[in-house]
C-alpha cells in the first residue's frame, strides 16, 4: 500500500518559526553580561525562582490535561505534558506567545483542532484574568498607586 505524501501544514510552520526565533534570539544573547548577572545575584532567590518556576509549569501542564479531558493513563498524560511543553517554549520567543496555539495542533479531526484551539484561548484568558487580579490586590495592599480605597468594594 502506497502512503500519501504528507502536505506542509500550518502547524508545522509555527514550529519551525519558533525554533527560528530562539536560534536567533541565542545568537543575540550577550552570554557574558547574562553570567555577571547570576553572579552578582543571591543564589538562593536564583534556585528558589528556578524552583518555583518548574512547580507552574507541572502545573499548568496538569491544566492542559486536564481541560483536554485526559484520562489518566500514564502514556496519555506524558503526550499532553509533553505538548504543553512544546507549545509554552515556543510561546515564549513568539510574538504575543502565539506559539502556545501549538497545542490545537496536536487534534486528530478539524473539530477537535478548532475545540483545542478555544480551550488554548480560555487558558490564555484564565491566566490573564489572574495575573490582572493579583496585579490589583498588590497594588491596593501595597499602596503602590495612589488609589481612593472609596472605590474599592
């Protein structure tokens, strides 16, 4: 049986895009002010935002599969975990992080890349809505602006 040639999809373009950017992105790097930066840094907040860091994206992962409605089966939840990865570091060197729509690559039939690509959208929004939150509250709690607490319920 002769398989049919495969066509160059959309969703192979913006992994090669954001693969581009960051081999670029590393070529403008200045390595050598990045190392005197860590240096001159507290180790401890370096390991502790480093640490921090790996905890959100477990978590943000665990998100991914469980909006996707994964089953947790081990080899399921390892591909889910495995394309939020994917999708978020090439949504770091995309602009406006459209590298994260990866993710509604990975759907088998149109309706499930179209049913994948509103959940990425609803991800999105999720973690701006609590970014904007959090924004908020710190600013109240910590007087950073100077707003009249007769606005704030």
């Amino acid at each position: 049986m002769k398989k049919k040639p495969t066509k160059f999809k959309l969703f192979q373009l913006f992994r090669l895009v954001g693969i581009a950017i960051f081999v670029v992105l590393l070529f403008k790097l200045d390595i050598d002010r990045i190392w005197q930066t860590l240096k001159e840094s507290k180790i401890s907040y370096v390991f502790g935002g480093l640490f921090l860091q790996v905890i959100l994206l477990l978590l943000k992962a665990v998100r991914w599969h469980v909006l996707k409605k994964g089953q947790f089966q081990k080899q399921q939840l390892l591909f889910d975990f495995g394309t939020f990865m994917e999708s978020y570091a090439i949504g770091v060197f995309t602009p406006g992080r459209v590298g994260e729509m990866l993710k509604a690559g990975y759907g088998e039939s149109k309706d499930e890349k179209w049913s994948l690509a509103y959940k990425v959208l609803s991800e999105r929004g999720f973690d701006l809505g609590i970014f904007i939150f959090i924004a908020a509250l710190a600013t109240y709690l910590f007087n950073i602006l100077p707003i009249s607490t007769a606005l704030v319920i």
